[in-house]
C-alpha cells in the first residue's frame, strides 16, 4: 500500500512494486513548498474527482493512477473500503499533480505530520515558520505561582 512520507524538502509518496507496475510509474516526488493544504477524507468518492487515466481502476475496490480534472492531474492511491484517504492539494504550477490522494490507516497523523514539516520549512527571509508563543511554566516550577490547595487551612 502507498505510504506518504516527508523528507528534508520532499513529499514523497511510496508505492509498492505492484503499484508501480499498475500505475506505470515510480515513487512520486514533489516539493513541499508546493503543498497547499493536508486534510483526511472519511468518504473515498468525495476525493476522486476528473476522469480516470492511466492506472487502475476498480470502483470500490482499487483507484490508482493519475486521474485528469479541469487541465491539471491529480495522483490516487486509494483502497475504498478499507481506509480513509488523506487528500493533499498542491500549487499546480510548482508540481506536475494539483492533488495527491492516499489510503492511510493514520490519516489523521499523516496529514498532521505533513502541516508540521510546512511549519518548519523556511520562509521567503530564510526563517523557519515555528510558533514563537512561550509556552506556559508548569506549576511545580521554581518561580511560577502554586496552585492553591484545597486541604489547607486559612
């Protein structure tokens, strides 16, 4: 099964030996800076959008390959019945894909982990986009006010 996978500046997308037979292609590689935005899909027939193209396809059972929409290609990787999909949706001027789309049995982690690597790539001034919000002092820490105990007497 597909894997989505995050690596320095690259969103990789893994694919099985079969799948890269029935899709007729490899691994899929695009930048991360092309991502727009990561966001899990419980229905698979939401996700799929165009006409199907070169892969396989098998309604409700295998969809994978690339599929046309409106002059762009989105990129499928989906098992309907088993998983939820984790739909990634990219600039189509930086990537040859507008969307990837992938079965995922951690849908929720995978899309999570794909807004955390965006947080961390550097901006237009070389910064890294990380929150700056100070994080708040635990109670038990020296100079931070105690929680008052309910126990005690006046």
């Amino acid at each position: 099964m597909a894997r989505l996978t995050a690596r320095r500046d690259e969103l990789i997308v893994r694919l099985a030996w079969w799948e890269k037979i029935v899709a007729r292609r490899g691994d899929v590689k695009v930048p991360l800076s092309a991502v727009t935005k990561a966001t899990v899909e419980p229905s698979w027939r939401r996700v799929l959008r165009g006409t199907p193209g070169q892969g396989m396809w098998i309604p409700g059972a295998l969809c994978l390959g690339v599929r046309e929409h409106a002059g762009t290609q989105d990129f499928v990787a989906i098992r309907p019945r088993k998983l939820p999909a984790t739909c990634i949706d990219l600039h189509s001027t930086a990537s040859p894909f507008a969307r990837i789309v992938i079965s995922d049995r951690v849908p929720q982690a995978t899309a999570a982990l794909v807004r955390t690597t965006l947080n961390r790539l550097p901006d237009d001034s070389g910064q890294l986009n990380v929150p700056t919000a100070p994080a708040p002092k635990p109670a038990w820490l020296p100079g931070s006010s105690p929680a008052p105990c309910p126990l005690a007497g006046p």
